[in-house]
C-alpha cells in the first residue's frame, strides 16, 4: 500500500486524552474503526476528519504516500 500512517494514531488521541474508553464512552469513534486502527489499516475520510479535529492537526501529519517499489 503506498498510503500509510506517519504516526500510531491511538498513541496520539492518549496523549491527547483520548482513551479507547473515553473515545467509546463519548462516540467518538465507532467500535470497528478503532479495531482498523489497531492494525494499521487506513480509515475513511470522515473519520481521519474526526481524528485531526481531536488532535487539532492535518491530514498530512498523520499520513504519507510513500512510492511502492517493484
């Protein structure tokens, strides 16, 4: 895959506060997107817009294209 996460973003919302409890407790982020973020897998648009609201950050400073190489 040549998009890719720059930074674990759990890592990042516990910095900020934001534990996989309070992130359910508050709906923040639904059940499923949490589990794709555990794996590294991308998210969608509207939840990598949740996650830069959260984190008061861009796109870009949580994700890269990085060129495959063959």
């Amino acid at each position: 895959m040549a998009i890719r996460y720059k930074v674990d973003i759990l890592a990042e919302l516990k910095k900020h506060g934001y534990t996989s409890t309070r992130i359910r407790e508050e709906k923040l982020i639904g059940q499923s997107y949490l589990q794709q973020l555990r794996h590294g897998e991308l998210v969608s648009w509207k939840i990598l817009d949740k996650i830069c609201a959260l984190l008061e950050c861009q796109p870009g400073d949580l994700i890269e294209y990085v060129e495959d190489v063959q």
